[in-house]
C-alpha cells in the first residue's frame, strides 16, 4: 500500500515545513533577542531605562506613613485622589478609602464602614461625593477611628507575582505600577491583594490601582491625597532621605503594617492601627 | 455591564465587583472533564483493562472534543482576549498561571497526536473504501499515508503507548496545576490550602468518569446498542473509588480549617452555615455524593446488573456531575464571596444573559458535547462496528 513516492513526498514536505518553521523561529526569536538586549542596554543607562524623562527611578526609594490617629475622615483624600487619576466616580472603584470604625458600649467588636457604605452614599447624596453619615449620634460609642486605606505597594507584591505576562511590575524605585497597555485583564492581581487595593476598569478591560500618584512624585510633587490631607495624616516621602517627611515619619513612630502575616512587607506605614484592623 | 455584589458586614469597597465570574467556574470543570475522560481512556491504552474497551476511544474523542473548549471561558473572561498570547510569548514565570498556555497546548497536542494514532487504520479504511471528497477529507486526515502493514502498525503501537503515558501525568498535571492557582492565593483563606491540587485532580477524576458513563450510555441507547454490563460495572467500581477518595479529602480539608480556626474562621463559619448550606452541605456533599455513594455500595452489594444498573450508575454520575460543578462553584465563587476584611460576605450575582452569564456558561459547557457528535459521526468510536481498531 505504501509507495516510494509518497514516502519522498511526505519527507519532502517535512523537509520544506521544517525548513520554514526554522527561518519562521528565527526571524521571531531574533526579534526578541534584539529587543532582550536593547532592554538590557537601556538598563544600564539610568537616564534612558526610567519611563520618565529626566527622572533617575534608581536615585529615589519612595515609601509613605499614615497617622491614623490624626484622620478626622473628610475624605478629601478619596475625592483628591479620584479628581486627579479620572478613578469611575462611583461606590466600587476606589484606589484609596477610609475606614471607620466604632466600638459601641458594650459591644466587643466593632462595626466597620466605609465612604463607600450605602447609608453614607445616601449621606452624600451622590456616589461621587464622599462624607461619612451621623448614624451614632444617639448611640454610646466608647472608642472610634478612621483608617485611610490605599495599596501597600509592597515590598513582596503578591500581585506583581501573580501576573502571568508581567504587566504589573515593582519599579526601581519601589513603586508597584501597571502597565495598562499590557495587561490582559485577568484579574488574578486583584484575587492575590490581601487589601483589596486592585480594582478593575470594566472600559478599559485591564486592573488599575494606587500609583502614589506616578505623574506627579515623579516631579517632585506629592500625592494628591497628601496634598489635600489638612490633618498631616498622610505624608509619604523617599527612603533614601533622611530628612523626608516618611523618613522622619518611621524614625520618630512605632510603626505596623497592616496584615504583615501575608508576608508582602508593605511600604505604607501606620501609626494608630488597632487589633481589629484588617 | 457591570454586575455589584450585594454585601453584609464590612467589605473592602473595590470587592464588591467580583473578579472572577461563572467562567472561571466552568474552565476548571472543563478542565476537569478532560482529565476524567483521559483517565478512563487511559484504563484501556495504557493498563490494558479490556472490560473498559467499549468506551476507550470516546473517552479519546470526549477529553479532545472538552479540551478544545477549555480556553473559551478564559478568553470570554479576559478584560483584553488578544493579548492572551502575550502569556506565551512574554511569561511571567513567578506566576501560577503563565505556564497555563504552555501546558494546554502540549497536552491539546499531544491528545491530537493520540486520536490520530487511535483512530489511524479505520481512517486509511475510510480512505480506501470511499471516493470523491471524503476520500480527499480521510486521505488528508492520514496525512496520506496508507501503510497498515505489520510493522507500521507496531510503531502505531509503541507511540500510543508513549503517547498515552506522557498523557498521564501531562492530563493530571494540567489540573493539579490549576487547583495550584487557588490553592496558593494566600489572599484567600478559602481557597489557601496545600490538599487543593489534590481534591481539584480527583474531583476531575471523577467527573470525567462520571460523564463517560453518562455519554456511555446515552449512545448506547441512541445506537441500539447493547450496553456492555461489565464496563458499566467497572466504570461504576472507579467512580466509588475516586469519589469517596475525594469526598475525604474535601472533608479533611474543610476539618482543618475548622480546626485551626485561625483569623477570619467566624466569617467562614458564618458563610458556611449561612450562604452556602444548601450548595455545600445538602447539594454538594448530601446529593452530589454521599447519595451517590450509598446508592453504588448498595448496587455493588447487592450485584445488581441490567437495567437496574444501568439506571442506578447514570442517576448516580449524573449527581457526581452535579457535585463537581458545585465544588467548582463552591471554591471559586465562594471564596471571593467571602471578604478579605473577614468582616463581611458577598453575594455573587450570575447575569442571565450576557458575555459572562448564565446562557454563556451552559452554551460553554455544552458546545464540547456539540464537537463530540460531530467527531464521533467524522471517527466512530463504537468498537462494534467492523471498522473498528
């Protein structure tokens, strides 16, 4: 049944896909080596491997300190922030929120809103305001507190582990950042966060989060939630100075960091976190 | 459009859209599938256990017919479907999930190479005994090789063999892998656990097993078929086996988080008896397998054969089935149901209709058993038929 020629025939066939397959992985595979080394090239100039012109992300190790016993909850760091990175003005995408918490007379734990709360949108009247509502006013509370929450930026990040195509990635300077043009939307960034820091932007189908606000630190400038801050709650600063405000912030402060057993070494540092903080 | 969670107690605000929806539940029951059907095919090709014959190449055709809809969830899930190859051409190798890519094509290629090499002499058959355009459509399948002679059937032989071991582990190992990705989200206490590669791979085990009975029988019935008592029989003896192996696993693994009782176990106790009861405790774990269990051991007790059997053992897989959607259902949705605070849970909403939806998911878990038919009229698995290998 089986022929001389079809036999050749088959070889031939092999032979010329092989062939093409080869000069195929070639071309392909050359590409990507010019590429790993341009990247590599680019790494060893400081000047042209950072995203930002004119800024070395080499020279700076940025870092940033809650005080949360001087938060008053204004939430002016919530609106600063959503202002200043265009973040959906709704009550499911936040890169930062505040917590409340309030223990009541004789109650052991305590009860836990945020502006995102559906009493306190009511409050606001709008979910593009933010305030948080007088709901206690007749009862007996004998402690409370607000915690500004934001992402950590790790310095383990379990969401930069998870990403299978490295489009979220730690910066040199120890930003965790995303790039959007990249990501797939998977969302298995935002599964492994254990501070549901991530969120996901449904238009533009990729995973977004709290840059320390990128665009501007790189200029010299702070955060807009420090900015606004009108308690000092907030101060952020780089690691690499001595005399910067998150510096002094972790020198002068019995410091934590919120769920530390996660072991992703968080880079917000807090001053004022209670047992029932998670 | 996007779907908000209603929530009790206190939950981060960025959770109250759930990330991972019903796709990501019927991916890993596909998956699943897959692993399943090779395991019983595997009975036959590799071990050689003749009594699983009858339903050896479906088991071939139904594990190809699923793996090839196993990437269809996660692409109608990704937030940018064509960028997914960038995880195969720039994967991050710390995360769980870049080698996804790799792993299903090898195995999709290798369950390609093994239909091919099964179903190898009924084709060239085909081929010689037919004209015009099927003879062009079974020629090409054979690559236009008609050699059935003794020594090309050997070689036929030692690389289904070799193709059938390596499909073992690659098979097994593709689902151990994905139960690997929950498993090792430590975000999750739900899902934080070393036994889950375990219990999703004999989960898989078991609904594959369970759906060969099913399609078994089914086609029998169809064809007019006599249905053969001792595969039946010996289909139901492994899916007994696999099914309380894994039914003790989902126990311990749940016994230990309940014994370790570490932070956030009130909120789990609350979800578990509350939420989830019915879905886990009387629909996964009462019906979907201490029913079946029973209702095999009496059946395997008694010796009951005809179509006593044949009735029990379907109504039995058909509840398996049902249990390993669930699990599915239970570990993925559940765990994002309850909040990372460990103050709060979530309730997730399945849209009725939509990219993400209801009608996508049954479409989704259906259109395999659409290719299967389509396969099974192109390569007729029967052994019946005179074709046959």
């Amino acid at each position: 049944m089986k022929t001389e020629d079809n036999k050749t025939g088959r070889r031939n066939f092999l032979r010329t896909s092989g062939a093409a397959l080869a000069g195929l992985g070639a071309v392909v595979g050359g590409t990507l080596l010019g590429e790993a080394v341009a990247g590599t090239d680019k790494g060893n100039n400081p000047e042209s491997s950072s995203p930002v012109p004119g800024y070395d992300w080499k020279k700076h190790r940025w870092a940033y300190g809650i005080d949360a016993t001087k938060c008053i909850g204004c939430l002016r760091c919530v609106k600063a922030c959503k202002e200043e990175n265009d973040v959906a003005r709704d009550a499911n995408h936040f890169r930062t929120w505040v917590e409340r918490y309030v223990y009541l007379e004789g109650e052991e734990k305590p009860l836990v809103d945020s502006q995102a709360d559906p009493q306190n949108i009511a409050a606001a009247g709008t979910e593009a305001d933010y305030r948080f509502d007088n709901r206690y006013k007749d009862k007996k509370v004998t402690k409370s507190f607000f915690i500004p929450k934001m992402c950590n930026h790790c310095e383990h990040p379990a969401c930069v582990q998870v990403c299978p195509v490295g489009a979220t990635f730690k910066s040199e300077d120890g930003v965790v950042l995303i790039d959007h043009e990249y990501c797939i939307g998977c969302r298995y960034c935002i599964q492994a966060c254990p501070y549901g820091a991530r969120l996901f932007i449904e238009d533009m189908g990729v995973s977004d989060k709290c840059t320390w606000c990128y665009h501007r630190i790189t200029k010299g400038l702070q955060p807009a939630c420090v900015e606004v801050c009108p308690t000092h709650t907030r101060v952020f600063g780089d690691l690499n100075d001595a005399s910067s405000p998150v510096s002094k912030f972790i020198r002068e402060n019995r410091v934590q960091v919120l769920k530390p057993e996660s072991g992703n070494a968080p880079m917000c540092f807090y001053v004022g976190l209670d047992k029932d903080v998670s | 459009m996007i779907e908000i969670a209603p929530f009790t107690g206190y939950v981060y605000p960025n959770e109250t859209i759930i990330p991972w929806s019903v796709m990501i539940v019927i991916y890993p029951y596909l998956t699943g599938l897959v692993a399943g059907a090779f395991t019983v095919s595997s009975f036959y090709h590799v071990f050689g256990m003749q009594r699983f014959k009858p339903v050896a190449r479906l088991a071939l055709l139904t594990s190809l017919s699923v793996m090839l809809f196993v990437p269809t969830p996660l692409l109608l899930h990704l937030g940018h479907p064509e960028r997914a190859m960038n995880s195969m051409l720039t994967p991050h190798l710390t995360s769980a999930f870049a080698m996804f890519g790799f792993f299903a094509a090898f195995y999709t290629v290798l369950l390609v190479m093994e239909v091919w090499f099964v179903f190898r002499a009924d084709n060239v058959a085909r081929a010689l005994s037919s004209t015009g355009l099927k003879r062009f459509f079974y020629r090409a399948v054979t690559l236009w090789s008609d050699d059935l002679s003794p020594r090309a059937r050997a070689i036929d032989a030692n690389w289904l063999l070799t193709l059938a071991i390596v499909g073992i582990p690659s098979a097994h190992g593709l689902h151990g892998y994905i139960g690997f990705v929950y498993g090792s989200l430590k975000a999750r206490m739900w899902w934080e656990s070393d036994l889950m590669p375990v219990i999703f791979l004999f989960s898989a085990i078991v609904s594959g097993m369970a759906l060969l009975m099913v399609l078994y029988v089914v086609t029998c019935r169809w064809r007019r078929v006599e249905i053969d008592q001792a595969c039946l029989k010996g289909m139901m003896a492994a899916l007994w086996g696999f099914l309380m192996f894994t039914v003790v696993l989902e126990g311990l693994e749940f016994a230990n988080m309940v014994y370790k009782g570490k932070e956030g176990i009130d909120v789990i106790m609350e979800y578990v008896k509350g939420p989830l009861f019915i879905r886990y405790f009387v629909l996964q774990f009462g019906l979907g397998a201490i029913v079946p269990i029973l209702t095999m051991s009496i059946m395997m007790a008694r010796g009951t054969k005809g179509r006593a059997l044949v009735i029990g053992s379907t109504f039995c897989a058909l509840l398996v089935l049902m249990n390993v959607l669930l699990m599915r259902w239970n570990v993925v949705i559940g765990g994002q149901e309850i909040s990372k605070t460990g103050k709060g849970i979530l309730t997730y909403v399945l849209p009725f209709w939509g990219r993400e939806s209801f009608v996508s998911a049954a479409a989704l878990t259906l259109a395999p058993m659409g290719l299967l038919w389509i396969l099974t009229r192109l390569f007729p698995p029967w052994v019946e038929r005179p074709l046959a290998r």
